[in-house]
C-alpha cells in the first residue's frame, strides 16, 4: 500500500469515526440570496423580508410565508392563535410516491407548521378582527380536512363574538391525499360563511394572493364582501392548459391574474403588500356603519314566523321609503296573520308607528318602527329578517 493509499483511507476512517457536522445555511450561502420569479435579478433576502417580500427591481410580489403574513398585518403583541393542536390523519391510507403520512411530516418539520392554516385573532391597526393566514410552503397551501376545520371554527368564533373575518388565500386547491374528506370543507365553509354574513350581518373579507387555485377560489375565496388581491396574483380554478384545450382556442396573457378578474368584475380592488393593512384597516372602519349591523349576536329567529310569500313581500316592503299609510295598508294585515299578535296588539303597534310619525315628519316608517320596544322583543331582529 502507498503512502497516499494510506493516507486517504486513515482520512475516511476517521471522517467514519468522527462525521463532519452539516454546514449552516450560512456557512453555504444557502438561505442568504433568491431570484426574482419575474425578473430573474439576485436579492438579498434579509433586504427582501424588510421589503415585505416585494422585489427591489420589478416590484414583483414574492410568496410570503403565514408567521411573516401575520407580522405584516397584526399589531405587535396581539396576536393570538386558535386550534394550534389540529393535525391532519390519513383516513384514506394514501399513497403515490411516498405515503400520505410521509408527507405529512415532512411539511411539518420543514415549516413548523401542523396544517397549511394559520388561525386566530388579533388587533389590526387597533381593530379587533379574527385572521386566518394560509401558508402554500405547507404542501402547496391544499386544503384538507383540518384546513377546512380550522376555517370553519375560525368563522363561527368570528360570528358568535362579533369579529370582522380576514382570510388570506394561497393554495393550490382541495388537497387530492384527502378525497372526498377534502372537497366537503368548500360545502362547510360556505355554510358558516353564510350564517357569518347574512344572519349576523358581520364582514368578510377575503385577500387573494398568488397563487388562489382549485376547490379554494370555488369556495371561500370568492365569497366575500371585499375581495382584495395582491399585483399580479395568479387566481383560477381550472389550469390554463386544461382550459386551452378544452375550449380549443388561445387564452390572453393576462389570464388568471389579478388586473385579468379585476377588469372583469370578480374582484374588488388590487392593493400592493405595503398598502394592504391600511387598505383592511379603513374597509374595515367603513364597515362598522353598515345599516342593520348587529355586532356580536347570531338571530336564531324571529319572534313572528312568516310564510315565504309574506317574507319576500315584507323583504321588498323594507328596501322601499314610503308613506305612513301605505305602512299601514302593508304592515297591518301583516301583524294580524302572526300567531303570537292579536289584533289589539297589532293596532297598538301602529298607534305607536304613528305618534312617532307625527313628530318625525317626512321619515321613513320602518325606522319608527324599529325604535319600537315591546316587553322583551326585539323589533329590530324582526326588520332584520
């Protein structure tokens, strides 16, 4: 054996015996710098984070991860998390590549992460408001089954204490290891959604970042009061090349971006990253003066059951200014057909309608009517409905 022979095979030995530690990040140089997915130029990614993850040369708005989403909207120290502890099972014992399980963790440990959700509640410029951030580094931000719960619970916290909900979106869609586990989440969101919005009357808004995809721009996404997206985002349900190619025909550039839906009319307003906490922040003061807004109650009822007839003609009756008589004309046999007004009752009613209409000369009945008290009903949750 020659000396290097030797030396060489001492040196494995010992490298065997005693390995070498990995090399940090920064010992590499990995973690330090990142390219640009639009204009391709080198950034700086402590200078990055600083920008929020907005690119120096082009203004190109790079993927942010969900802790620095939150950082960027809640202010500093009140942040509070909802179901940390939900984790995802395999119900379906997936398996392609690797098994479902296998992926799970590794999601996990490499982002810190129990599911592709964020969720909890915190201040917003001084705004209390219930946040849910979802993260696309967590296997392309699918939505499984704790996804869709988490949401949902976030929700229904939202409604029963009278928060405004945020949901900032990117995803890839409905998560495929899941099946059908993962496409019931669009039905049970939406059903939470509309008792958020439309029993409670309180405000949703949902931000579009790229990219908003599949199962959750058919669902959530689109379903707020205020839809907002980042520049350039791309947003759609099915890819571009299966459209192409069913529909057989060449789509625009700019299809599936932000600027495409906006022009279009499916999103509201396109807000850079730097703007959009303040751009949240006076929707959500403009909001607080919504008419028939009952912060913090869920209607469980109304205190006259109605008929769909009566409901839809009584809906009309209220978007309409009129006359304290044509009021009357409308309203009175309205009272009388409930189970729980006499006709006493219901003339009484009116007395009161009318004395105030005597002082409030050229205003509007329905709004006499909803100062109207009786014993321990609420009037107002009647109009409402």
């Amino acid at each position: 054996m020659s000396i290097l022979a030797w030396i060489e095979e001492q040196r494995k030995l010992k490298l065997l015996k005693n390995p070498k530690p990995a090399a940090t990040s920064t010992e590499t140089g990995q973690g330090l710098w990142t390219r640009c997915d639009n204009c391709g130029v080198i950034l700086y990614i402590k200078h990055l984070k600083e920008n929020q993850r907005v690119c120096f040369g082009c203004g190109y708005h790079l993927q942010m991860n969900s802790n620095e989403r939150i950082h960027s909207l809640v202010d500093q120290g009140t942040w509070r998390p909802l179901d940390e502890l939900l984790s995802p099972c395999d119900p379906l014992e997936f398996r392609d590549q690797k098994n479902y399980t296998e992926r799970l963790k590794e999601a996990q440990e490499r982002t810190g992460l129990q599911d592709a959700i964020q969720t909890g509640t915190g201040l917003l410029d001084d705004i209390p408001v219930a946040l849910g951030v979802m993260d696309f580094h967590f296997m392309g931000g699918s939505m499984g089954s704790v996804v869709g719960e988490k949401i949902t619970r976030l929700i229904e916290y939202a409604t029963q204490n009278g928060l405004p909900l945020i949901l900032v979106c990117a995803s890839g869609g409905a998560r495929m290891q899941e099946g059908i586990f993962s496409l019931m989440q669009m039905a049970k969101i939406s059903a939470a959604l509309q008792v958020h919005q439309n029993e409670a009357n309180l405000v949703y808004i949902s931000v579009l970042t790229s990219p908003t995809t599949g199962g959750v721009t058919a669902s959530f996404a689109m379903l707020g009061d205020f839809i907002f997206a980042e520049p350039k985002a791309l947003i759609g349900f099915a890819g571009r090349r299966v459209i192409e190619q069913t529909l057989q025909e060449k789509l625009p550039d700019d299809f599936q971006t932000a600027e495409y839906l906006l022009h279009h009319g499916l999103i509201d307003l396109i807000v850079p990253r730097s703007f959009l906490k303040q751009a949240l922040a006076e929707t959500l003061t403009l909001a607080k003066g919504a008419p028939f807004q009952e912060i913090g109650k869920i209607p469980y009822g109304v205190e006259f059951p109605m008929n769909l007839i009566d409901q839809e003609n009584w809906n009309r009756f209220i978007q309409t200014p009129t006359s304290y008589d044509d009021f009357v004309q409308n309203f009175e046999a309205l009272l009388k057909t409930q189970e729980n007004i006499q006709s006493g009752e219901s003339t009484q009613i009116l007395k009161n309608v009318k004395d105030n209409a005597e002082t409030t000369t050229g205003s509007n009945p329905i709004l006499w009517y909803s100062e109207y008290k009786d014993g321990n009903t609420n009037d107002v949750t009647f109009l409402n409905r």
